[in-house]
C-alpha cells in the first residue's frame, strides 16, 4: 500500500467513527444493542457460498411444506397479475373473511393481516411494550421475540427449558416464573420451535386464565400448528373472544408453503385489533398474496395430501434417525425434528457444512438461546427428500 493510500484509509476509517458516534448521540438508544436474529433457509447464501444454483439445494432448514403452495394459488396469482398496477386492499378485508370462516367462532374483527405473521410480532411488540417492561420467553424458541421486544427496550427473562424433560415447556414452571417475575407479558409458542413439543389446548387456556389474573398478556404463536396430528386439540385461536389477554399468531407460509410471499395473521378480541389495525402500515400485505392466501385457504385437498406426506414424513425420519447410534432425537410432534449430534465428532455447524456440499441445508441450532453447539434440526420434506436425508447422514455421522 503506498502512503496516499494509507492516508485515505485513515481518512475514511476516522469519517465512520465519527458518523457512528453521531448516529449513537441521535438513534434510539435500543436500537444500538440490537442483532438481527438468524433464521433457517438461507439457502440463497450458502448455495453462493458453494457456488451452486441454489435451486439445486434441499431445504431441511426451514420448516415450510415441501409441496409447495397448491397449484390452484399459482393459478390464482397468475390471473389476478393485472392487479399489479393497484394498490391492495390495505387492510386485507376478503382474506379476513376467508380466515374467520377457516377458523370458526371468530368473525373479521378479530383478525390482522400481516407482512409474514413476523410482522405481527413486531406489531404486537412495539404498542404493548415500552422501557423496561418485563417479557417471559422460553429458550429455545423462535428470535424474533427477542429481537422484537429489545427494540423497545423491554427486558428478556428466559426461562430455560430442560433438556432433560426434551425441552417441554412446563405448565408449573410458566406460572411459577409468572408470578415472581410479574411481567407484562410473554411468549408461548406451540409447538415450540425448534424442540418440536406441543401444549395442549386445555393447559394451554389454564395458563391464560392464570395471566388474566395477574394482567398479563399471552402471545401464542400457532406458526405450525396446522403440521401437528390433531390441531383442535391444540390450538386456541377459536377461544380469543373469551379471553382479552389473549393474543394467537398464525403464518401462512408455512403450510400453505408460500414464503416468498410473506402472508400471516393474528387473532385476538375486537378492541385490541382495532388498536393494531390504527397502527400497522397501509398496503402491508400485497396484492398476489391476498389472492394467494384466500385460494390457499380454501384448497382442503392440497392440505390433506400435505398433512399426510407430514404424518408418514415424521415417523420415517424419526424412526431412520432413532436408528443412528450416534444421534438423539427428541421426540417431534410437528413437522421438524430436533437431534443431539453430541456423540458425533463434530459440531452442528461442521455436520451443516459437510451436508451443504451434497446439496442438504440443515439448521445449525446454535444460534438458539438454551442450545449448545450440538443440536440440529430438520424439516420433514417428501419421501424422496427424506430419504436423501438419510442417505447423506449415513455417511456423515
Ligand atoms: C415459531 C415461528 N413463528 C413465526 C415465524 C415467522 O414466519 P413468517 O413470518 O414467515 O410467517 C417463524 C418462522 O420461522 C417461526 O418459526
């Protein structure tokens, strides 16, 4: 390097240093401790990193049916594509009404239409939370709710599941934790990400009633509820009218297997929608995947043949996977499974890499709070799909 370039190093190296400390003095303050939280399905990245065409990759990393969205929604966007030139309904009034018909017991008061059910998340965070408050939130389960409530400001307390009891969130501990904590809020997903554990409807509601007692609120997030064996013995969606601490999340591109497209909802009591609805933005939602997550909705054939791939998807790979030596596999009741690799000679994110090379994304789980470097997770994809699965870990492990 010769000296004048040396020079405008330092140069450009000095203007950023000042640019960041303006931008602390101007910023809020929460934002500057933030990280954006790591996700499964980064397959754009790796396949680049490997150079390979990454439709070429199969995703076990995020936990979407590998059927993809039912022919009759990419029919659908194909004929609505002259709605370009319009903005959307902003507030997504004829999927509201299919999904409260999907639902049962609620009408299109109680509904929000999100960006991805991420959105919600977000939503639900920023008017519920300020400084300080206090938010329960099982570890591991999904980021987002930490990165979320951390903007504001609020304060994660973790509380630690047990590898032990295959990491179950426990009815006693939520209640115990609850009452000493006394938080504002907190975050129940199930089935829980990434342990694959599900709570049931009836415990589910105690825990409610035992927050409506003490004015705390109870974000359920039912993001893959549609994948477990008998989903009314799980969800409490139909229940949010009884309850006004009770707020349910559900993403359509899991099941529906839309991603892309970024389509989710939430359900709670008409007061607390209509204080989301004056503050989510216009527009949010666009105008392919309104038309897609109506035709989605209404397509029970495509949902069928997806629970079935899922149910017989699961009990291969678990019973291919119990058949390692050299794996643990904690018992899924949704459509992913999680696996100790502990007595496998190398780490989750070694095993990720060697299996990115033929072509397989796994989820490394390390970036999970409450999970060490050994835990993976896989979706269950189709048969074909699976059994590459195993192929390719019989010669890895
Ligand atoms: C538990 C859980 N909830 C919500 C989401 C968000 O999904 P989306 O924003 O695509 O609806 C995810 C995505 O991975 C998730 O795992």
């Amino acid at each position: 390097m010769t000296m004048y370039q040396k020079q405008q190093q330092e140069k450009k190296e000095k203007e950023r240093t000042a640019l960041l400390s303006l931008l602390e003095e101007m910023l809020d303050p929460n934002v500057f401790g933030m990280r954006p939280c790591v996700h499964g399905g980064d397959v754009q990245r790796t396949a680049a990193e490997l150079g390979i065409p990454w439709r070429e990759m199969i995703d076990f990393s995020a936990s979407v049916n590998s059927l993809g969205p039912s022919p009759k929604v990419l029919k659908a966007i194909c004929d609505n594509l002259w709605q370009i030139p319009f903005y959307p309904d902003p507030c997504s009034e004829l999927l509201k009404e299919s999904i409260s018909k999907h639902i049962g017991g609620i009408d299109e008061g109680n509904v929000i239409v999100g960006n991805g059910s991420t959105e919600l998340i977000w939503l639900f965070s920023d008017i519920l939370l300020s400084d300080s408050d206090k938010v329960i939130i099982p570890a591991p389960t999904y980021g987002e709710y930490e990165t979320a409530i951390s903007k504001k400001g609020a304060k994660p307390i973790f509380l630690n599941l047990d590898q032990e009891k295959e990491f179950r969130i426990v009815y006693e501990d939520v209640i115990d934790r609850i009452s000493y904590e006394k938080p504002k809020m907190v975050f129940i997903c199930n089935p829980n990400n990434p342990p694959s554990k599900v709570i049931g409807r009836e415990e589910m509601l105690s825990i409610v009633e035992e927050c409506a007692r003490k004015n705390v609120f109870v974000f359920v997030d039912e993001a893959y509820v549609d994948f477990v064996d008998k989903p009314w013995e799980v969800t409490v969606a139909p229940e949010v009218n009884d309850y006004w601490n009770l707020f349910v999340l559900h993403s359509m591109t899991k099941i529906y297997g839309m991603p892309g497209l970024r389509v989710g909802y939430g359900i709670s009591n008409h007061e607390f929608i209509n204080v989301l609805e004056r503050v989510k933005q216009p527009w949010n939602v666009n105008c392919l995947a309104q038309v897609a997550a109506i035709e989605g909705l209404k397509d029970e054939d495509h949902l069928r043949k997806t629970r079935k791939i899922i149910t017989s998807g699961r009990k291969y790979l678990a019973e291919k996977i119990e058949s390692f030596k050299s794996l643990h596999l904690y018992k899924p009741e949704a459509n992913f499974l999680l696996i100790n690799i502990n007595k496998v000679e190398m780490t989750a994110a070694q095993l990720k890499g060697k299996l990115a090379r033929k072509r397989i994304l796994i989820r490394d789980c390390s970036s999970f709070r409450n999970m060490d470097r050994y835990h993976v997770r896989v979706s269950v994809r189709t048969p074909e799909q699976n059994q590459r699965l195993i192929e390719a870990l019989k010669i890895t492990v």
